[in-house]
C-alpha cells in the first residue's frame, strides 16, 4: 500500500464529510425521489473526487484514477446507506444530527428515548458498515494507485 496515497484519501473524505457537509445535502441525500436522491449523493461524491484528486495531483499521487474511483464508489456506499435509512427512518431526514451525536458521546443527550443504545444500534451499526465500506475503498485505491 502506498500509505502518502491513503494518507490523502483520508484526509479528503475527513474535509468532503465534515468540513464541506451540510445540513441540507445531508437531507437531500435522503429524498424519497430516486433521481433528486442521486443528483445529491453524485454532488456529495463529485466532491470527495475533487478533493481527492487534488490532493493526490498536488502530491504526485494517482489523481484521474484515484477521483474516478472515488466518484463510483463513494457514490454507491452512500445511495445504499441513504436508502436503507429512509426504509428505516423515512425520508427527507436524518435519524440521529452531528450534534445530537457528539451530545450523546458526551453524556449530555436531550433526548434520551432516542438516543439510548436500545434505540440507537441499528444507526450506528448503519454508520460503522459506512464508513467501513470508506475505509477499505481508500486502502483499496492506494493498493492500486
């Protein structure tokens, strides 16, 4: 594995999924509309490619290939994850907010019928598989690149 390549990649889907996100594509993401739903989730991924390929150009990494590849499969993770949550949570929502989370590590949840791991598992399994799936599509990336 070529670890200044993954390296990169994690740094470029650290600023795609937090610094870049927002609120608003985040719920876009989740429309019940299959076409709405996949011009968000392509808009999302296109920025995790760009980001990528950016760093990786900028580094003299595998740019093209690498934001290729991250274009389709992050965009393939997220429709799956987006779907499986409005079969679970309905659509046009999110289930558990950034907030609520980091309030809920910290022991200072509002809302504790929810955010109980009663309740909360089946989220946060959804949120593990997801971002494992990321994990290994860097490790996968850098092993090519």
């Amino acid at each position: 594995m070529h670890v200044k390549t993954f390296a990169l990649l994690v740094v470029s889907h650290v600023l795609g999924d937090v610094a870049i996100a927002s609120y608003a594509l985040a719920i876009r993401k989740r429309n019940a509309g299959i076409l709405p739903q996949a011009l968000a989730i392509g808009f999302h991924a296109a920025v995790h490619a760009v980001l990528a390929g950016s760093l990786l150009f900028s580094f003299g990494g595998p740019w093209w290939q690498a934001a290729l590849l991250i274009l389709a499969i992050h965009f393939l993770i997220d429709f799956t994850r987006c779907r499986v949550e409005i079969t679970l949570y309905g659509a046009g929502r999110l289930y558990v907010k950034r907030s609520e989370l980091f309030a809920w590590v910290g022991g200072k949840a509002a809302d504790r019928g929810k955010m109980n791991l009663k309740t909360l598992w089946p989220w946060l399994l959804i949120h593990s598989l997801d971002q494992l799936g990321h994990l290994l599509s860097l490790v996968g990336i850098s092993l090519i690149g």
